[in-house]
C-alpha cells in the first residue's frame, strides 16, 4: 500500500518537469517564486519545494497568461470594439491655413 501516498515535496531537479520547462527557464522565472526547503543538515543533501506551493504558482501563472477556452467567451473582444465605436477620431492631414480662435474651440469640442 506504500505506492498510494503521493509525495508532498518535490526534489529540485524535478521542479521544472512539473512546470514543462527547462532548468534555466525555471530558475530564472519561477524559482525566485517558490520557497527552498533544505532536505537534511548536509548542503549537499539537496533542495525540495512543497507541492502544494507548486501547484499555488501553477495557478497564479494560468490566471495571468492563460486564455479562455476554444468556445469560451473572447477576453474583451466586445469591450475594445465599444470602445473603438466610442472613441473620438482626429482628423490628421496638411494645414492649408491659419484658423481662428472660434474654429480651434470648436475643433476641440
């Protein structure tokens, strides 16, 4: 019955497969994320992170970059054309003339 417990902490070395990244991207990225838990009094003995940390930063990484499902609602595809609709549009192009101070408040309002 030993082989049903799951492990609470997870060697430093498998870290990054749990993520799907390379040892350097995790170091880099997702280390400095995570608390070390020094396994033994050797330095040597190695370094483990608590599962239940790494599914923590699993999640806070899906909820800043994941995406809707195919299907799902569209992020703000309705918001950003509101808005578009709403917004006031500047004519640009080539002065052909100097306009009078009634003119330029009326081109702002």
């Amino acid at each position: 019955m030993m082989n049903d417990i799951q492990p609470r902490f997870v060697r430093q070395k498998d870290a990054p497969g749990f993520f799907g990244v390379s040892r350097g991207y995790f170091d880099k990225h997702l280390r400095s994320s995570l608390t070390e838990i020094p396994l033994g009094n050797n330095p040597q003995a190695g370094v483990v992170y608590d599962l239940y940390d790494l599914h923590a930063l699993a999640d806070i990484i899906k909820k800043r970059n994941g995406r809707p499902a195919k299907g799902g609602n569209i992020w703000d595809a309705k918001q950003q054309v509101s808005n578009l609709s709403n917004a006031r549009v500047i004519p640009t192009g080539t002065l052909k003339g100097r306009s009078s101070k009634d003119e330029l408040g009326e081109a702002l309002a």
